[in-house]
C-alpha cells in the first residue's frame, strides 16, 4: 500500500527541526515524486504549536498515483480539522476533488490518521456509477488492509468502462464489499461480495443472456507465492439465464454455485479445480453439477431429475422431437486429462415418455426406459457398454409398433467408438423380446456422409413365433396379404449383411403351423431349411417339408421338395411328389429368374396322375363331378410378360376328355391381364354330365372346341367356340323337358309357353337327332349358329324318334352380355319354336 505512505507522507511534519520555538508555521513543497507517486503544491499550515491542541491545515494541489491508478488523480486536496500529536497526525476531516476518465466521483471526504506503526484512511461520500462508495485502508509496519463498500452501483453504467467485452449491459444495480490484505506491494489475500439486482444482459452474439437476475457472490482468495488459490460460491435467487440452446428459470430454491481453483497472473491462466451447481431448474427439473480437477485430471459429474419432457422444447428449440408428456432422470459422469475425455458414464430414466418426430417415422407413447451406457477412451478409440430396458408403454420405429406390458425389452451391447473414421463396430448385441425373439450378432456401423450399415451377423431365436410374425413381419406387407394370419413354431434364422444390402440368410424351421381366417394357406408339422445368397449363382441346397398343407383350400400331402434360392431367382433341383385328391401333382422343374425392370422368367413342366374330380369339385363348392384328372404338362414358360404353354393338357372327365392348348398370356402379373387358349372337348357323356347339375337330363354324347379364346383381364373379348352331338355318335339321344327349356333359353326361346299349351307336355322326355349350339364372338356381339341352318333361322335340337321335338333360334346375333345373363339365370323368351 506505497499509495498510503505518500499520500500521509505528504502530511508529515517531522521533517520541521524549528517547530517547538514557534507559535505558528507554514510548510510549501511544490512536487514531491516517489515510485510513480507525484504530489503537487503542498501547504501545509500549523497554529498553536506551544499549545496542547493545534490548529493544522494541509492542502494540496494534485495528487497522481502510480499505475495501474494512474488514470485517477486528486485534485484540491485540504484538511480542515487536523491534529499533530507527538507520536501521531491526525485528518479528522478532510476533502477531495477526483479526476478521471472512467471513474466519475467529482470528490470525496477523508479521514486519515498516521503514526510510526498503524496508519489508517478512510474515504467517504465517493462517488461512482450512480453508486456510492465507501474505502478504508489501514496500515501496520509493512502489512495492510483495504476494505472497499459499495452500493447500488449502476451496472449499465458499466459498459463504458468495459468497451472490450462483447456483452450488452441493460438494467441492474450492484453492490460490492471487497476486501483486499497483503505485506508491502504483494496482494496476499482478497475478499469479494456481490449482490446483483434485477440485472438484464445479453451477450452480443446472442448465445448468452439474464434477465431480472438477481445474485449473491462470495470470492475469497489467497497468493501464494504468484499462484491464487481462489474460491467462490454464488446463489442466484432470481431471474431467468440463457446459454444456447439452454434456457431456465430460477425456481422456489436459490441455484447454488460453488467452484475453487488456481490463477496464475502471470502466465494469465485460471485452473477451475472443482466446480458444484445445484437446485437449476431445466424443464421443471432440477439439475445438479459439480466437477473436480487435479493436475490435469479432471471429473464432471451432471444429475438431471424430474426433467418434464413437454418442456424441453422451449429450452432446445432445435430439437427434432415433439415432446407431449413424460419425465426423465439423466446421470453423467465424464472424467479425463487435459482436453482429453477418458471415461464417461451415463444412465437415463425415462418415465411415461410420450414423443414423436415431424415425420411420424418414430413415436412412443407413455414409455418407460432405463438405460446405462459407459466408455473408456484409449488413445482415440472408445471401448464402450451398454444395457438398455423398456419397462413399460409403447414404441414406433416405421413401420414396427412395440408394446410392452408386463416383461421388458432389454438390449445389451459393447464395442468400440473411433472417433477419427466416424466408425462404430458392435462387437455384441443381445436383444432380447420376452415369449417373441432373441436377436444377437456383431455389426458396423459408419456415420461420415450419413449412417450406414457397413457390416452385420444377425442370429435370431424365435421365443413366440405368433409374436415375432406380428410385431416384426407383419408391418412390412399389405394389411390385407396377412390378415388372419397365425403361426406356431420354431425358427432360428442368421443373416449377413453388408453395405446396407442383405447378403446372405439361412432360415431353420421345425414344428410350424400355419393357419389363415382367408382358407389362402395352411400348414401342419412344417420344416425345412432356407439358405438364400445374394451372389449370381447359387451356395447351398435348401429344402422344405410338411404333413400336411392347404392353398386356397386345394389340399397337398405329406412332402418334401428341395430347392436352391439366391438373388432373386430359385429352382428346384430335384422333382417334387405332392399328393393331391387321392392322386399326385409332380413337378419335374419349377424355376424363377428374376430380370432387372422386367417381370421375371418362370418355366415348369409336370404332370397330373388320377386327381379325383369328384374330390376338386366338394373342395371347390362346385357341382359334384365324378372323373379323373390325368395329363403331362410339357413345359410352362413365363419369358418377356407372355405365359405358355407348351404340348398339351389333357383331363379325363366325363367318360372322354377335355384337351387344353395353345395357353398364353401376356401380362399375368400386371393389372391388365390377357389370355389365349384353344380347348377340344371330345366325347363326354352328357348323361353324367346333365346328372350333376340342374339343367335337366340329357343322355348321348357331347364334343366340340373352343377356338382362339381370348381373355382380357378375365373377360372374354373373342372366340369360336361349338358344342355338340359328334357325327359317330350311336348311343341313346333322349333329352328332358327342362333340359329342352334350357337349351332353348340359350337361343332365347320360348319352349315353356310352347310345351305347357301343347301335347308335349304329357312326355317328360324327347327322342333328338342331334344337340349343337355355336358362338363366334367378336366387339362383344355372339354370332349365334346351330345344328342346321333354314331359311328361317337355325336348329338347337333337331328331334328324331318319339315322340320327336325341334328347337329352332331365329336371331343369329346376340349381345355377349345378354348371353352371360341368360346363361345365369337360364329363364325363356319367345324367340323359339318347339314343334
């Protein structure tokens, strides 16, 4: 405190040898300068000296102080009352003028009193930042003390004194007490109170802001040889602080702030040695932190409780979640050297977390999680853990909905972070669904331009396979390709990936049952083994087994086919048996090749051994039909969107056959279809064929054919197509009442009013020559045509024998339509003539 001394010194008289003589004297100096010190005409006049009381007066023109105060000079300093004792000077009131460019107090009073050992001055009614000022300063040999007390200082005032820090200063008064010791020109210890109110800041970047603060302050430190050991703690009762994207409100309790350290001064270094906040309110939560720091190892330790998720958006706007409900409990724990982090440990509670993303790809509703994660840092690459557990509520990650009820869903996880390639490789992963799956396997992952799988061995157990089919197969197709659709079995499955693509898969199934509300399929005692590649050729033979199965209802046996699937192709690699209505379906090849942009390649050949056809017929809901059903199938071909058919089809049915040709199409697959087809019907006895259905019975023989059938999205657009009696027909030709009825409606006949007025009605059967009915269909008009033609028309029924009938059409053109329509319903018009 050199700045004491001088300005006393300046005061001191010591130096008059002749004042015991004298009743009066006076004292000029014009400059005294000592270590930066400058003082400027001193007077300094002194009454009564042979009395015990003196009358002193001091005075002095200036006063400039050495740096760092040296901005600051006393100007038109006097002393009104002052004593001059044997041992001491005394000022017990004195009065300054101040000059400065920063400092705006235009004077001060002083008290000051002086002796060889103990020195003290006081300062009053300074002046400064619209606050007033309160300075003592005390001396005893070398040591000293500084206390300075201020109050209701104007802290906008203050940005003209700070004109190099970047923050905006609106409102806000400050009070302060500093205490400051030391011995000599060394500070040793320092003593700062700060009470802050209704303060509003901003920083000019915008990232820092407080608004009505209001704050109390301790600082306290000691020098220890050139090193400050500091500490300071700070209750910040009320306002609201703002550090991007962080924004929160002072709550009921005051926010705690403790934090001790190091200040080097000359190295111009401060060290945060252990750093403590608590009762922070984010998001309605509270949030504690505290860090501790030695050498260069330090610790940060973050406990985030009750944290309302709703909230949290106004304090990170940024963040792409819409949070609606929920709460979370968050703990950290990072510790490292220097700028290095080497461990860090994080657990998080989620409580009744209802969220979702703008996109609706992801979602969960009233869900509860616990989740714990630590990583150790060596030297750049982070081994890490984690165990994961949803307790409670519901998940949506698109297109997969998870509900947990009862049993959690824990994951567990270890591997490595490098954080220089942006690479994550999961060494293990064990996700386990209770009584649905257990997934486990090893997977990389790189997040450089954006996140990709680079690698993964995926191995999954199912626990309940109607589970796993409904929570992680069923939402990646069409509601209604799986709808009442229910499985029961085993699968154990393993897939390869790499570069984001499926390269390989091996499924492993037993026990499995298949049943569909629809009738599309079902399988009992199911079995086999998958293996797919992604590669042009096939790896591995796969095969597939069953008890029994149904497609659409059709029936299959016991079976067993075995096959090779890779890419987008597969083909059976040796025949398959299937048993089918007291007969067998073989398949002697079946294969698919899948063509880029293009539908795929499809070949079969087979054949058809003694299927019952009074079997197909129950299973189909049609008519009874008795027969069988035999027939090579040369070859099926699918190439460049037409299907073929080559050779022949041929079905036993009837007591003769019914032969299938010339079978194309082109776009099967597409929303267009269109099919060809030629069919030669040869000799079917019409009395079992009129016995199943109730058209009416006719005995003799039925043959004829359908020529170029063209089909256009399962409509008939073209054909020609005969029935009727075959020229070398011998047997009984006899044909019933209704029948007559019929085959009359199909020309569009009357035969009923006929047949009620007339004799014939006693006979319930007619002898006939020949039955023939005919059809050339073209622009959806039916060009009519019968047994023979007259000139009035054509013959349906040509009778012979008796009693003898004649069934006779006379419009030879027929809307298609109308046709379809009289076939349902086979009703009678007045278009036909029975003689």
């Amino acid at each position: 405190m050199q700045w004491i001394k001088c300005f006393l010194l300046a005061m001191l008289l010591s130096a008059m040898p002749a004042a015991d003589a004298l009743n009066q004297a006076t004292l000029k100096i014009d400059t005294y300068m000592t270590k930066g010190w400058q003082l400027d005409g001193m007077s300094i006049g002194l009454d009564n000296i042979n009395h015990t009381t003196q009358k002193l007066a001091l005075s002095m023109t200036s006063l400039k102080l050495p740096k760092p105060f040296d901005d600051i000079k006393f100007v038109n300093i006097s002393c009104a009352v002052f004593v001059w004792r044997s041992d001491e000077i005394v000022c017990q009131q004195g009065h300054a003028n101040l000059q400065s460019r920063r400092w705006q107090s235009p004077a001060t009073d002083f008290v000051f009193s002086l002796n060889r050992k103990n020195s003290s001055l006081t300062l009053t009614h300074l002046k400064m930042l619209g606050g007033a000022l309160l300075v003592q300063a005390n001396m005893h040999n070398n040591s000293w003390q500084v206390d300075i007390d201020a109050k209701n200082v104007n802290v906008k005032q203050l940005k003209s004194y700070l004109p190099s820090v970047p923050i905006d200063i609106k409102d806000g008064k400050a009070s302060f007490k500093l205490t400051a010791s030391g011995v000599a020109s060394d500070v040793k210890q320092l003593t700062l109170n700060t009470v802050l109110i209704q303060v509003q800041v901003k920083s000019k970047d915008g990232q820092f802001s407080a608004e009505n603060l209001a704050l109390n302050n301790q600082l306290t430190a000691t020098n220890n040889q050139g090193v400050w050991h500091w500490q300071n703690h700070a209750d910040i009762h009320k306002g609201g602080l703002y550090a991007d994207p962080v924004h929160f409100e002072v709550g009921t309790k005051p926010i705690v702030i403790d934090a001790k350290g190091l200040w080097n001064a000359n190295n111009k270094q401060v060290t945060v040695q252990s750093f403590a906040l608590k009762n922070m309110k984010v998001a309605n939560g509270e949030v504690f932190v505290q860090a501790n720091m030695h050498d260069k190892h330090w610790q940060l330790d973050v406990d985030a409780k009750n944290v309302n998720g709703r909230q949290l958006k106004s304090y990170f706007p940024k963040l792409p979640l819409q949070f609606k409900s929920g709460k979370a409990n968050v703990k950290l724990m990072a510790s490292g050297v220097a700028l290095d982090v080497q461990q860090v440990k994080l657990s998080s509670d989620l409580v009744e977390v209802t969220v979702q993303n703008k996109n609706g790809e992801f979602a969960t509703e009233k869900l509860t999680l616990n989740s714990q994660l630590a990583g150790q840092n060596d030297h750049g690459l982070w081994q890490w853990q984690t165990h994961s557990s949803i307790n409670k509520g519901a998940l949506y990650v698109d297109p997969v909905y998870l509900e947990v009820a009862t049993k959690p869903v824990v994951v567990d996880a270890k591997g490595q972070w490098n954080a220089k390639n942006k690479r994550v490789t999961i060494e293990n992963i064990n996700y386990q669904h209770p009584d649905t799956a257990v997934l486990t396997g090893t997977a990389v992952i790189s997040y450089a331009k954006k996140i990709q799988l680079e690698k993964a061995d995926l191995n999954l157990t199912s626990l309940g396979l109607q589970n796993l089919f409904l929570v992680y197969v069923k939402p990646y197709f069409d509601p209604a390709t799986v709808e009442g659709v229910s499985l029961e079995g085993n699968v154990n499955a393993h897939f390869a990936v790499a570069q984001q693509t499926l390269r390989s898969a091996t499924v492993n199934f037993d026990k499995l049952t298949v049943k569909d509300t629809g009738h599309r399929l079902r399988v009992k005692e199911g079995s086999g083994l998958v293996n797919w590649s992604s590669r042009p050729f096939p790896v591995q033979l796969s095969h597939l087994g069953w008890q029994s199965m149904s497609l659409f209802n059709l029936p299959i046996g016991p079976a067993q086919v075995e096959l090779s699937a890779w890419a987008n192709n597969f083909r059976l690699t040796q025949s398959a048996r299937l048993p089918f209505l007291g007969g067998t379906i073989t398949a002697n090849q079946l294969s698919w090749y899948a063509k880029p942009q293009e539908e795929p390649d499809i070949a079969f050949t087979g054949k058809i051994d003694n299927v019952s056809l009074e079997k197909l017929s129950k299973v189909m809901n049609w008519t009874p039909l008795s027969g069988k059903i035999s027939g090579h199938i040369p070859g099926v071909s699918y190439r460049d969107k037409t299907l073929r058919l080559g050779g022949e089809l041929s079905v036993n049915v009837f007591d003769g056959s019914i032969t299938l040709t010339n079978l194309a199409s082109v776009g099967l697959f597409s929303d267009y279809p269109v099919v060809y087809s030629d069919f030669v019907l040869d000799n079917l006895d019409l009395d079992q064929i009129t016995r199943k259905f109730s058209f009416g019975n006719i005995t003799g023989r039925l043959s004829g054919s359908v020529k170029q059938l063209t089909l256009e999205n399962w409509h008939p657009t073209h054909f020609f197509a005969w029935l009727g009696t075959p020229d070398n027909d011998d047997s009984r030709h006899r044909i019933s009442q209704k029948a007559v009825q019929n085959i009359a409606s199909i020309g569009g006949g009357g035969a009923t009013d006929i047949l009620s007025r007339s004799f014939l009605s006693l006979f319930d059967t007619f002898g006939y020559d020949k039955i023939g009915v005919g059809c050339y269909l073209n622009k959806g008009v039916c060009q009519m045509m019968g047994v023979e033609t007259t000139p009035q028309g054509y013959y349906l029924i040509r009778g012979g024998g008796l009693p003898r009938i004649d069934v006779m059409g006379y419009n030879p053109q027929v809307d298609w339509e109308v046709l379809v329509e009289r076939l349902g319903r086979i009703s009678t018009t007045e278009e036909v003539i029975v003689k």
